[in-house]
C-alpha cells in the first residue's frame, strides 16, 4: 500500500507540472498540438490516479476485512498496476523531453 501512495503522490506532483507546462505553452511555444498533448496527458494521470485510488481502497478493504492470502494472482494483479504506472512515467518523461527541446529555441537576449 506504500507503494500505491507514492504513486498517488507523483501524480498529483505531475498534475500541479503540467499546469506549469500549460502556463509556458500558453506564453511562450503558442503551438495547439502541444497544448492538446498536455490535455490528453492530464486525462490519462487523472485517471490512472483514480483507477489506483480505488485499488488502495480495495486493499486497504481486503486487509482489514479480508481473509484472500497474498498468492501469485494477487502478485500478478498488482504487477499489472505497476507496469501501468511505469508507462505512465514513460509518457510522462518523453513528454517532458518534447517540452525541454520546444524551449531550446529560445534564449535571453
């Protein structure tokens, strides 16, 4: 459960990024694709947020009241989330990488 509140916790630090990136896309780079891509990246955090909210909750259900022992499903299950979550920082860090080689072009006189 740790470690689903940390990913929790990146994403909503994303979150509060990519309303920074939003800003500097608005003032400085003025391109509609990047704006579009911040949409959708904002969509999938917000739902990959809450598809592992409710998986806390299922957990945190299941260890107070439940008696299903941890066993390879359950391992695999969770395997599934954290693959997700990689991919999600995966998108997010070559998005970043887009953003960081947008800015380049532009210098302090």
């Amino acid at each position: 459960m740790n470690e689903i509140e940390l990913w929790i916790y990146i994403l909503e630090s994303i979150n509060d990024e990519l309303d920074h990136f939003n800003s500097i896309e608005k003032q400085l780079i003025k391109n509609e694709s990047v704006a579009n891509n911040i949409k959708a990246l904002r969509r999938k955090m917000i739902l990959a947020m809450a598809t592992f909210c409710k998986y806390e909750q299922e957990l945190k259900v299941e260890y107070e009241y439940g008696d299903v022992e941890y066993d390879a499903k359950r391992y695999k299950h969770h395997e599934q989330k954290r693959e997700s979550y990689l991919q999600l920082m995966k998108d997010y860090n070559a998005f970043k990488i887009h953003i960081y080689t947008l800015l380049k072009v532009y210098y302090r006189k």
